[in-house]
C-alpha cells in the first residue's frame, strides 16, 4: 500500500532517512537550493522517533546539557557564519560568540531554520515530516522505493541516507537485565537512572559527561563510577580560543608517523598550545585521512584515535568544572582498565572489574553502555540491507559507508550512485571527522547542487514554479 501523503507528482520526490542534525540539515541546503532555482521540490523528512530536528543530541530535556562548540561556530548554514547568533537575538538570549548554548535550545533553532526555509518553497514544492521506520530501499528503474514498517511505500526520485550515530555496540560480557541502559540515548532510557543508587558507565568520552551531568544533579547522593581502557576524559575549551595554526603538509602519500612529527612540532612552535594546532588541522582533517594508507588509518583507530578525540572533541569550561568538582567530592570516580562481567539482579548489577590491574567487584543500581556509537553499518537493519542488496558497500575499515566525494553512495562494484546519497557519521570511514556541525553544513551545501542538478538533467526535470503554476 502506498502512503498517498507522499505519493510522486509533478515536483521530484527526496526522501531523507533520519531526521536529526544531518537529516535536517541536508532538507533545509536542498530547500535553498530549490529556492535558489525558483523550482519545484518535495522534501520529505523521515524520523523513526518523530525527533524532527531534534535526532539524538539536540533531544535532551537536561538545560545542563551544552554544545560541545561554541554559538559563534555553530550556524546551520555553510554560507551565513552569524545565522546562529541573530536567531538568538531575535529570541531574546543574551548571547556572546564564545557563549556555549544548552543543546535543547540549538535544536529548536535547528527546527525553527526548517520550518523558516519550508515557509520559502516555491510553488508545488513541500516539506513533509513523517513518523516512521523505513526498513528498506529498492532501485526500480530511475525511481527509488522505501518500504515502511508499517508496510506503506514512499516512491522517490532520490533519497539522501542521515541515519547519524547507531547505537552502542552490544556488550559482550554484559548479562541484559532491567537496571542495564544498552542505548543512553533512546527515548526515555535515562529517566530511572536519577534515582539516588550508584551508576556504572562503561566509556569516558562526551556520554558520559552527559549521563554524570544529568545523574548526579538530579540526586545529591548519587556516585557514578567510569571505567575505560585509558581513563582519559574529554578536554576542556580555552575561553576565548586560541588562534588557529595552519598546517599544510606537502602533497601525495602520507604517513602516519610523518604527520605526527608534523603535529608535535607544530606545538612546540606554538609554545604548548595545542588547542590551536587541532583546530587548524580538523578543515583538513578529511583530505589528510584520505592521504594515509589503509595501514596507518588502521594504526590510528587502535593507537591514536582516542587520544585525538579527547583533545578534539571537548566539552565548555562549565562543564569541565563540574565534572572536576564531582571527581573532587567523590561523586565521579574514573577508572583505568575494563569490563569484565556483569550480571544481572532486581535490584542491581553485580559488576566485575579490572582496574589498573587489580580485579574489583560492585554493585551498581545501574549499568550504563556509554562506548559511543557502533561502526559496522552491517549491524544496522537499513544500511545492512542496502549492502545485502548491492545498493552500497561499506568503507574498507567498515566504519560506515563508501560514497565519493559529494556523498553519493558506492555500490558492491565501487559504481558512483546518482540517486542515492549520504552525510554525516555515516562517511566516518571516508571523511574521518564528519559527526559535528561545522562538517555535516559544508556536507549538506556541496550535497544539494549535486543532487539537484542530477534531477534536473536525468530526464525527471526540476519544474519552475511559474510552469507549474
């Protein structure tokens, strides 16, 4: 049964699977560019959690929740660097560029700059937001089929593939019980967490900032415990920021070590500052990442990649201090080492630990999986299926999907789909830093032309408004 709220008619179809940051703002780059061309478009955002604009970071209903960026870094659109900041203006937040906005109200910014763009569309164009799963994608000549859960089909002339950050990978040893949080980040899963008894996050990085944050202001008595197999955590912002070092290193292959002697040294020259060097380096971060073997890509991810997320992906000042005042007081105590076991009771988690070498045993009311995102697409019904079928294939160090440059997907044969397209943490594997704001916005603006023109010139013609008309 076809879903006759979405059925094709003179304005090409795009589907987008997933509604979150990179869903939303692949919609609102081909809004404008429809705008942009005075052409007709149907855009319909599809979210499996109805979070439109929201997705799974901007969803939070803690105030205490920031960016993980400062406002003046954090517009939603590649060509207008300051829209952020007058939108908040015009709502009335007494906002400074280094200010470090909660992420609930970043996404209703974000939803108010779709609606805003949606109001825009020429005539016979729309914006359609639709609550739902969709299960598969089927190529049936120059058209695209997605089959629903619910067994409705939406035919489309293209679809751009936002599915974000999956889940935390299953943890092994990890007996599942009703006081184990697999995925922090579902509807819902944290709001039991509050209830004064210890919790237990597995990982160190930004969740768990988030989880200790949340857990530990809602009762005064709780002790959350982390354990990783670095116990590093997330470094803070310097406020104001330090000015960007540009580096360039020659051109053609480039080895990891050689990059590395580079990084230090460009420190050294800075007088220490590496917050500067970072953020110089994360524009090029996607070039570089392409330059490097498969070997020393793969030395990085076991050897490196934590060390650079903890200095790349920080947290703002106020959120570093409360978690140095929580590790103060003893209501945060990070551990070095890792998971042994966990099993499951009423009442509990009986966790067992090695820590710094030395076997522990606890009991937590809670145990948190706070690992970050699964890499393997295979693992996620919708992408798998597509690699199944032959429509994509996954990068060859699986962390999502292979597409070219633009986003367009690559199929089991490395062919460049026209008609199928992708951003965000799905390109990890071939853009490397593709999970924040400023790099999802460049994606979307290059992804739009190239997927419009496509429409335009593969016989289903974009129609201006005034032959629609």
């Amino acid at each position: 049964m076809r879903d006759s709220s979405v059925r094709r008619d003179a304005a090409p179809v795009v589907v987008i699977v997933g509604g979150g940051a990179s869903g939303t703002l692949a919609a609102v780059h081909l809004v404008r560019g429809a705008q942009a061309r005075g052409t007709a478009l149907r855009v319909v955002l599809v979210d499996r959690d109805g979070r439109h604009g929201l997705g799974q970071a901007y969803a939070t209903a803690d105030p205490h929740h920031l960016l993980n960026a400062c406002a003046a870094k954090m517009s939603g659109l590649a060509d207008d660097p300051g829209h952020l900041l007058r939108w908040a203006y015009e709502q009335g937040l007494n906002l400074d560029g280094p200010d470090f906005l909660p992420r609930r109200t970043y996404g209703r910014y974000l939803r108010d700059l779709l609606d805003g763009c949606a109001r825009k569309m020429p005539y016979g164009g729309s914006v359609s937001k639709l609550t739902a799963t969709v299960i598969s994608l089927a190529a049936e000549g120059r058209s695209l089929r997605l089959r629903l859960s619910n067994g409705d089909t939406i035919d489309a002339d293209a679809a751009v593939l936002a599915t974000g950050n999956r889940p935390p990978a299953p943890w092994p040893s990890i007996e599942a019980g009703p006081r184990y949080v697999a995925d922090p980040w579902s509807p819902g899963a944290l709001t039991e967490i509050c209830d004064g008894s210890p919790v237990m996050v597995v990982g160190t990085g930004l969740t768990m900032v988030d989880l200790a944050t949340t857990a530990t202001r809602a009762n005064k008595d709780t002790v959350v415990y982390a354990i990783s197999r670095h116990g590093l955590l997330p470094r803070p912002h310097r406020c104001p920021p330090s000015p960007a070092v540009e580096m360039f290193p020659p051109g053609g292959e480039l080895r990891l070590a050689g990059l590395l002697r580079m990084v230090h040294t460009a420190i050294r020259n800075n007088d220490g500052d590496w917050q500067g060097v970072v953020d110089g380096m994360r524009p090029h971060v996607p070039g570089l990442w392409a330059r490097l073997g498969l070997d020393d890509r793969r030395r990085f991810l076991t050897s490196m990649a934590r060390y650079w997320e903890v200095h790349r992906h920080r947290i703002p000042p106020a959120t570093a201090a409360r978690i140095a005042h929580l590790q103060a007081t003893g209501r945060l105590r990070v551990l070095r080492g890792s998971l042994v076991s966990a099993t499951a009771g009423r009442d509990e988690m009986r966790v067992r630990l090695d820590a710094d070498g030395v076997g522990r045993e606890l009991g937590v009311g809670w145990l948190v999986n706070g690992t970050g995102p699964a890499a393997d697409v295979t693992g996620d019904p919708f992408l798998g299926g597509l690699v199944d079928a032959g429509l994509a294939r996954p990068d060859p160090l699986r962390l999502g999907l292979d597409a070219e440059e633009y986003g367009a997907i690559l199929d089991a044969a490395g062919r460049s789909h026209d008609r199928i397209f992708t951003l965000g943490p799905t390109l990890r594997g071939v853009r490397y830093e593709t999970t924040a704001i400023p790099e999802i916005r460049t994606q979307a603006a290059a992804l739009a032309p190239r997927l419009l023109e496509t429409l335009a010139t593969g016989g289903l013609a974009l129609e201006s408004s005034a032959a629609v008309m």
